[in-house]
C-alpha cells in the first residue's frame, strides 16, 4: 500500500498542498528553498498516521482557525483536522464507510519506527542496538538477569574462600587423633571417693569409741561408788569399740586415687587433639567447596556467554554483515557509526524493509546531505523494495520525480518519467 494522495491546508507552514504521488515504489523529492514548508509537508504525513502524539505543538497555520490533511491511501483515505477543541482523526474505506478505531488500523498499517529511517542512524548506540533487537526479535533480558545474578554470587563466594583460607591458616595442623571414653574412669572415682569418705568417717568414730572408754577408766578410779556400773558401761563400750574395729577391717585398706587423675589427663589431652584435628578437618573440606563451588559459577558465566553468542549467531539479521557487539550495533566488523554514509542508508532502509509496513512509505528528512550516489542508492532500493521514500532536499529543483514548493504552496510537479533522470 501507498499514499496516492497528500493535501494540507493550514498545515504548520502550508496553505494548501496537494501533491499526486506516481504509482509504485521510487523517490519522491519535495524540493524548495528553506523555510518553504518542506518540513511541513513530511510532518504532515507523520501527523496524519501517527496518533495524537505524532502532532506538532502547534499545527495549524498562524492566523487560521483549523487545518487539516488528507491522505488518500487507495483502500483508505485518512483524514486529520485541528482546531481550537484539539485534533479529530476519520478514516473511511473504498465505499465511504468510516472505519472504527481508525487509529488502531493506522497502527496496523505503519510502522512508525521506520517513517524517517536514518532517524536510526542518529539513535545513540543503545538505542540503536535497541530497535536491532527488536527488528532481530533479540530477547537478552533474561540472560542479562541469569548473567548478573551468577556473577554477584561467584563474586561473594570468592570472598568466602579467601576469608575461609585465612580461618584454615590460623589453625594448627594436627595428626589425626581420636577422642576416648572416660565415663568408666569417672565412675570408679566416684565409687573410691565415697569408699573414702565412709573410712573416715568410720576412723573418726573409732578414736572417739576410744576416748570415751578412757574416759571411763578415769571415771571408775574417781567413782568408786559407781564402780560397777563404771565397769559394766566400760565392758559395754569396750564391746562396742571392738565391733567398730571389726567393721573398720571389713572396709579394706585406701585406695590410691592419683593414677586414676592422671590417666584421665591424658585422655583429656588426646581429646583436645582430636578435636583440633576435627576442626582443621571441617574448615579444608569448606575451603575445597568454596573452590568448586566458584568454579562451577565461572563454567555457568562461560554457558551464558556461548549462549548469548550462539542466539546472536542465528538471529536473522536484516543486512548481511550487521551485528550486534553489548550495546553497539556492528556493520561487518566496525562500530556502525563508522560505517560509510552509503552503508548507513543502505542498512537503514533494510531495517525499515524489515519491518515490513502495510503502507510502503519512508521518508528522508536530510535529503541534502545525500551525494548524488546515495541518492541513487536510495532511488533503487525503493523500486527493488516497491517503497515510497520521500526526500527532502533543500532545492529549485528535483532531480527525480517530485514537487517543488514555494510559500506554503506547491510552484512546480515534476512527472514520474523525472525518475530516469536521477539515473542518467
Ligand atoms: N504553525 C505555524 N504557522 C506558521 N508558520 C509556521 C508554523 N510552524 C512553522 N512555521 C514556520 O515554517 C517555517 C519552517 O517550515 P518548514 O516546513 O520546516 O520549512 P523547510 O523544511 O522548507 O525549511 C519556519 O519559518 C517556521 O517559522
Ligand atoms: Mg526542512
């Protein structure tokens, strides 16, 4: 689909234009001095398709009311009016029919990203790299996410094996030594302990069985009245004695407890090896797995790199030799801002073709800074591709098919057959 048809009234700088466009894909030149309208009639186009944003500040013609722009398109004819309540859209099909939500179907039919596509060679890089990928169907969000979260981690794992390498360092190194029970030794002290106790208390009441009966021995010298009894009470408690003695033998002889401490000793120091043994043990194993564990993330960066790379390998690329380097967009190997002015265009318009619009139509705002042989470039591409490009090119005349305009208005129309012109 093509414009056939373009008018403007009271359209920024026009006071009415219309302009026939020749059948088919080729260049269409709007010429004139500056400040003629040429702008305006592009943004009139622009305006017209684009939707209420594509709209100047001010389009209507100083000193006037309203303005408004016709664009008939065969199948359809889009018509766009301004006034003081804003800017009112209608589209009407072949049978006069007006469509509804014309400005969905307006954003069918073009693209707006490829209406000026040098406006790609002025895109900064990343923007540039951006409407690539959008053009290549690139995705990299995902992987650009995966990529940065196994970073941030080897990064904090790599600071765990050099603090882990540090702890190993500090500890001392220790032959393997295993701990031993010492619960039996602990309970035959205990039982020794109060076997111990029980003799001394039972020695302590021998000696004072003793002392009583001493007691009355002197007791009977003193009393003899009480002799007797004296004597009864000292047999009593002598019998007494006897018996504690007997007991006391019963008991058996002390029991020596220092070689009982001193194996225990020992053990406690064969287990403070063990333990140092265990813990150097623990601290290397952690040390081993830090390591594999920063190497597993290195292999996992390497996997997203191959793959970020094997999906740009196979994205189909607009233009052969057209790449995409992080954020900058190559052209066979170079930065694309280094390319020459004529790959810049050729790449442009094959993006724009990409794109693949409803409504075949581009335009060159800096037609001027074309050379005769850009020129040329882009008059063969557009019949090849079956596109119309409108170029702006500050001039008294066209070197192709277009229009010169002059004060807001169309002064000359140069016919189709113009086009072999550019060629001669
Ligand atoms: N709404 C408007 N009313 C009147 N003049 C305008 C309006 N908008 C822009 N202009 C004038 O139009 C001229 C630029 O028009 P433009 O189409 O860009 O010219 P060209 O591309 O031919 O150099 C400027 O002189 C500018 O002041
Ligand atoms: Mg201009």
């Amino acid at each position: 689909m093509h414009v056939h048809q373009l008018t403007a009234e009271n359209f920024k700088r026009l006071q009415l234009i219309t302009i026939t466009f020749p059948p088919g894909g080729g260049t269409f030149e709007i010429a004139g001095a500056n400040s003629v309208g040429k702008t305006s009639a592009i943004d009139a186009v622009f305006a017209a398709l684009g939707g209420k944003d594509a709209s100047p500040e001010q389009p209507i013609r100083a000193g006037q009311r309203s303005g408004r722009v016709v664009l008939e398109l065969g199948e359809y004819r889009v018509t766009r009016e301004w006034d003081a309540r804003g800017t009112r859209l209608t589209v009407t099909g072949a049978d006069g029919a007006r469509v509804g939500s014309p400005q969905t179907l307006l954003d069918g039919l073009f693209a707006r990203l490829a209406f000026d596509p040098l406006d790609f060679t002025r895109q900064g890089g990343r923007a540039q790299a951006e409407t690539l990928r959008r053009v290549a169907g690139l995705d990299f969000a995902e992987l650009d996410r995966r990529r940065a979260g196994a970073f941030a981690e080897r990064t904090d794992v790599n600071r765990a094996v050099r603090r882990q390498e540090a702890v190993v360092a500090e500890l001392p190194e220790v032959a393997e030594t295993a701990e031993i029970d010492r619960v039996g030794l602990s309970a035959r002290l205990s039982t020794a302990s109060r076997h111990n106790v029980q003799l001394e208390q039972a020695l302590g009441y021998v000696k004072s069985r003793r002392e009583d009966a001493e007691d009355a021995e002197d007791e009977v010298a003193a009393l003899e009245r009480k002799l007797e009894q004296a004597r009864a009470r000292r047999d009593q408690r002598r019998a007494v004695a006897e018996q504690a003695a007997a007991a006391l033998a019963q008991l058996g002889p002390e029991i020596d407890t220092a070689p009982i401490l001193e194996e225990i000793a020992e053990i406690d120091q064969t287990n403070r090896r063990a333990r140092a043994y265990r813990e150097r043990r623990a601290a290397t194993e952690q040390l081993r797995a830090n390591r594999a564990h920063a190497e597993e993330l290195t292999l996992d960066l390497d996997r997203i790199d191959a793959e970020r790379a094997r999906l740009l390998a196979e994205a189909p690329m607009p233009v052969a030799g057209l790449s995409l380097d992080g954020d900058t967009v190559t052209f066979g190997g170079v930065p694309f801002a280094q390319a020459s002015a004529a790959e810049q265009v050729r790449v442009s318009l094959a993006i724009a073709a990409a794109l693949n619009p409803r409504l075949r139509l581009v335009v060159i705002r800096e037609g001027s800074l074309l050379d005769g042989a850009s020129l040329r470039l882009v008059a063969a591409w557009a019949q090849e591709h079956d596109y119309q490009v409108l170029v702006e090119r500050v001039a008294d005349s066209t070197l192709g098919p277009g229009v010169v305009i002059e004060e807001g208005r169309v002064k000359d129309q140069a016919p189709a057959e113009a086009a072999g012109r550019l060629f001669a």
